[in-house]
C-alpha cells in the first residue's frame, strides 16, 4: 500500500511539475553590434576578442550567449559630414530574464568594450522573446 501511495504521489508531482518545464516563458533577446575597427589603424584581433569575451562576457553570463561574425556599417551622428565607416562586426546576441541586474551587465560590457578599445559606440536592441523548449 505504501508503495502504491508513493508512486500515485509521485505520478501527481509530475503531472504538475513537468508542464511547468515546457510552457514558453518570456525574456528578452539583447543584440550587442562590436565594430572591430580601430581609430588608430587595424582591428580588433581574435585573440583581443576572445579574451574580451572569457573576462567581461562570460563572467556576467555563464549561461550562455552566441556571437555571430557580421561585417557592418555607420556614421557618428555626433558629426555634420561624418564618413561612412565599414567594417568587421561581432554580434553577440545573449537571452536573459530582463531584470535591473542583466542591464546592468549588459551596460558594463558596452562600457568595457568602448573603453578597451577605444571605440565610441556599442550598438544595442532589445527585443521581447518567448522562450519555446
């Protein structure tokens, strides 16, 4: 009789427990662009990026980001007759829960980065996503 208690009591912790496991769920999808240009002449170099990376990025994500190489382009808006600027991109695309917290990482790699390698901006989107597994 016991045993049969058990499993009826586990049959209905499941039951309860296992859609709560596989129902999407809503967070946000953050697009950081990196332009690899440098001001000074050449780029950002795979080494640079991947120690960037392992420092700054995934120690305030551990869970998991992706980075896309990407080639872009763009103009300071801070100067009347800016030149267009093309050049090699990383995008590094991360999905988090949206909280005080993850913005203020998200606010500290751009700051990290601009000021490393001596760039002016970190283009940034945020997008609502849901989460299917």
């Amino acid at each position: 009789m016991r045993r049969i208690s058990f499993i009826a009591c586990l049959f209905v912790v499941l039951v309860v427990a296992v859609p709560s496991f596989a129902e999407p769920h809503d967070a946000v999808q953050t697009n950081l662009y990196f332009g690899l240009a440098l001001d000074a002449g050449g780029e950002v170099s795979e080494e640079e990026w991947s120690a960037f990376l392992a420092e700054e990025v995934t120690l305030r994500f551990p869970d998991g980001f992706t980075v896309i190489d990407a080639y872009g382009q763009w103009r300071d808006p801070s100067l009347a007759d800016a030149p267009i600027i093309r050049e090699k991109t990383k995008l590094l695309i991360i999905v988090h829960p949206g909280t005080a917290e993850t913005d203020r990482a998200i606010t500290e790699i751009k700051s990290l980065y601009k000021r490393r390698f001596d760039q002016k901006s970190v283009f940034h989107t945020d997008a609502s996503v849901r989460i299917v597994e």
